[in-house]
C-alpha cells in the first residue's frame, strides 16, 4: 500500500542526508534492464539550421562514449533524428540500452494515446519503449492552431492513465510513469492504477532540491528522474531567477568541485545521482556529453552532502503554470507553497 502521500509531505520530517552510495556501475544491459543512473536529455538538441544532426549526433556521441539510456520526448519534436541513429548499422542492438519517450498533453484523450506511441516508436524506430511519461497533469484540446493551448476540462489524468495501462498490456512500452506530477495528482494515480507508475520525472537539482519529495518516492518505489539536472544551465532558463548566475560560477560548487577534483557539472550530476536520483543531462557536444559520464565514480561524505543541502535555493526554472492558465506543482517545496497542508487532516 502507498501512504497518502499528500499527508506524508505535510509531516515535518528532519531532512535525511539519503548517503547510501547508489553508484550504479554502467554494466552491460539485460533485457530486464532496470534505469541506468544517467542517460541523455534531448531537449533543445537541435536548432533551425542544424535539425538533423544535432540530436542525430548528440545519441551517437552518447553510445560511443557508454551511455545507454535516452530521454525523448514527441514534444521535443526531434524524435526522427534520434531515431536515425537508433536504425544505424553501427547502433547496438535494442535490448541493451534504455529510451524514455513522453506523451504530449495534446494526445490525452484515451483514443490518441496508443497512436501517439505508435508515432513515436515510428519517428525513434524502435518496436518498444522502456518507459513512457504523461509529460504533464494536463490535458489539451487536440487539433488547435499551432501555439494554442486550450485546457481540456473532460479529460482527466485518470483517463489518460487507463489508456497508457493498455500500451504495457500490448508490449509497447515496458513501464509508464508520470511527469511534473503535484502530491495530490500522483496520490490520485496511485489509489486506482492497475499498473502503477514506474517512475516520476521532475525538475530537481541542487537549487531545487525537495528531499522529502525524492525521499518518499524512493520509499515507495517510484524512481525519480530528475530533469534539468544540471540546475540553471538550460539556456531557456535565464530569464526565471536572473540574479542567480550559472551554477558553473558558483563559488561553493567550484570550491567543492575542486576539492573532488572534478567539473561542476559532473560534481553536480554526482551528487544527484548519490542522493538516489536518475540524472539526465543534455548536451550535444561530445566532450561535454563524455565529461557528463564522468561524473558516475564520484562520491561525497556525509558533511559534503549535508553542506551540499544547506545550499539549495528553492528556485523552480521551469513553470507554465501562468501560459497554459493551470496551477502546477501544488503542495511543493519551492517557495511558494511551502506550507500546504493536506485538506483531510
Ligand atoms: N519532463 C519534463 O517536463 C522535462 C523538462 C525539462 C527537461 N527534461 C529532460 O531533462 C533533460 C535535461 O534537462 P535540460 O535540458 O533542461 O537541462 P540540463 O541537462 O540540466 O542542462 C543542459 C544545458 O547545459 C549545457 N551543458 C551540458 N553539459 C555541460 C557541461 N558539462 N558543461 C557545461 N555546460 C553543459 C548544455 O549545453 P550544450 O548542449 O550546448 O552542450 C545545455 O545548454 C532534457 O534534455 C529533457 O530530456 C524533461
Ligand atoms: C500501435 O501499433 C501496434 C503494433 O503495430 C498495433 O498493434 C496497435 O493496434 C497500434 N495502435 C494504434 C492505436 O494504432
Ligand atoms: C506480451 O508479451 C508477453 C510476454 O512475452 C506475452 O505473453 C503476451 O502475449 C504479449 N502480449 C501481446 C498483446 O502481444
Ligand atoms: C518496495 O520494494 C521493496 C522490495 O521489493 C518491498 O519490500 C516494499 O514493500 C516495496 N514498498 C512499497 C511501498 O511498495
Ligand atoms: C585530477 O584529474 C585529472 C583529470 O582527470 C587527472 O589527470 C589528475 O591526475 C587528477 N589529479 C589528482 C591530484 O588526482
Ligand atoms: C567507473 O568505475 C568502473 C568500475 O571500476 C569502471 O569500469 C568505469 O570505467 C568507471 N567509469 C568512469 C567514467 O570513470
């Protein structure tokens, strides 16, 4: 049974500092292959004039280096390009790496959503995927203008969750998860799933740390995978919490880094992985996407961690809570609704 989470994250728990180690080495995968801690975001890894080869490239680069495990998304509209390295004669063979892919809030209602995976498993040209994401708890009206996001007030996630439960049954996808769930909205799909979520995706980093959030989800299961891992550095970011600058200047991460002689980023990316949480940084530069794996030998003490916790900022990047006219992430520890408490208590 999963204790109500709603009502667990309004208990005042002391903070955990969660050192138990979990350094996954990169081992050759099984065709139970269970998340390997690091894989590769996809977002933004394409431009107007350089499409086809930046996502293309960025998957290939990934395999060379050792990666085996890719964040995709059908919005990130690059599923094709991945798919191109995915259907190269040099790609390893599908059973060894892992592919997340996501549904599109405008493919809620239940009749869209097995065609949706059959786009994506037709653009990423793969019979399968390891896990599939609702991207969002929100449902958009289909066939609007492009931009245009009308809610969809009869679709609800329940429904959307029944759908994806028929993909597992019909072997496209291994296991479905959400992703930008509040407590409330990952309570409801756990009191009436059949096949329950394998995973939650959401934004968690050193300046948005939520332990207590990532600490229950382990407690029941649920992997979390944290996006935007690598906190501030995705450039559509820089306008959110201008005074705060790159966590590459930050002096407390270059100071820690330095000690560990690392980057900042594979200190960062340690870190999260350390703290039970399933990194996936993106780049599409080679070095960076080999300097990013780099990070997966690397540990901290207990006092680094516990320092490393009095150093989060709160600060949530990515919000379109205000756009799409819904309220996100309620109940949730970043500034502005830290003192939610749960109606039936
Ligand atoms: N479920 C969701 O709603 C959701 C939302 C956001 C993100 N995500 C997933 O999470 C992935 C990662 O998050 P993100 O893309 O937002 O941000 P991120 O991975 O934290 O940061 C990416 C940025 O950092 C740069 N970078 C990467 N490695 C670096 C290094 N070693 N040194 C310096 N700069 C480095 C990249 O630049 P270059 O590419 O130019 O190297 C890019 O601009 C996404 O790609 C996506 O797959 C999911
Ligand atoms: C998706 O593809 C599978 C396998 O080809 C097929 O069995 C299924 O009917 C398709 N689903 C939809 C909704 O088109
Ligand atoms: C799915 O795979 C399982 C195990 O291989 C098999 O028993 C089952 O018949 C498959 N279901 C469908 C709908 O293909
Ligand atoms: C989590 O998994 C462990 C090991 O399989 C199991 O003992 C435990 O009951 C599970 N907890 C929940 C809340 O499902
Ligand atoms: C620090 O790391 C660099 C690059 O990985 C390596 O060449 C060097 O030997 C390391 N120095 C120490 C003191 O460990
Ligand atoms: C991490 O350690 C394992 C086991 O010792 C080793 O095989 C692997 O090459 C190391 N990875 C990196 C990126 O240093």
């Amino acid at each position: 049974m999963h204790m109500r989470l709603v009502s667990l994250l309004a208990v005042v728990t002391a903070l955990s500092t969660a050192c138990s180690a979990d350094q996954i080495p990169i081992e050759p995968a099984k065709k139970d292959l269970s998340i390997p801690p690091i894989g590769l975001g996809l977002w933004n890894s394409k431009d107007k004039d350089a499409v086809a080869w930046q996502a293309t490239k960025a998957v290939e680069y990934a395999f060379k280096a050792g990666y085996i495990h890719l964040d995709s998304a059908a919005a990130y509209s690059n599923e094709e390009y991945v798919g191109e390295s995915l259907s190269a004669s040099k790609a390893p063979s599908r059973k060894t790496y892992w592919v997340t892919s996501k549904l599109w809030n405008t493919a809620h209602q239940p009749k869209l959503v097995g065609k949706a995976l059959n786009k994506t498993l037709s653009d990423l040209s793969i019979p399968y995927l390891d896990l599939y994401l609702m991207h969002w708890p929100v449902a958009f009206l289909p066939d609007q203008a492009p931009g245009r996001s009308v809610v969809d007030q009869d679709t609800t996630i329940l429904d959307t969750w029944r759908a994806l439960e028929d993909l597992v049954r019909q072997n496209l996808t291994r296991h479905i998860g959400v992703s930008n769930f509040s407590p409330r909205q990952l309570d409801e799909v756990l009191k009436n799933c059949d096949i329950c979520p394998y995973a939650h995706e959401f934004e968690t980093h050193p300046y948005l740390q939520q332990q207590e959030f990532v600490d229950w989800h382990r407690k029941n299961n649920i992997t979390v995978i944290a996006y935007s891992p690598l906190a501030n550095l995705n450039p559509t970011y820089k306008d959110k919490y201008p005074k705060i600058g790159s966590i590459l200047d930050d002096p407390f991460w270059k100071k820690l880094a330095k000690k560990k002689n690392v980057t900042v980023a594979q200190a960062v990316l340690a870190w999260g992985m350390q703290r039970g949480t399933v990194v996936i940084p993106k780049s599409v530069h080679e070095k960076r996407i080999i300097e990013n794996l780099g990070s997966v030998n690397l540990t901290f003490s207990k006092k680094e961690m516990k320092k490393i916790l009095a150093h989060d900022k709160r600060a949530r990047f990515n919000d379109p809570s205000d756009g799409w006219g819904v309220k996100l992430f309620e109940g949730l520890d970043d500034g502005t609704n830290r003192f939610f408490v749960a109606q039936d208590l």
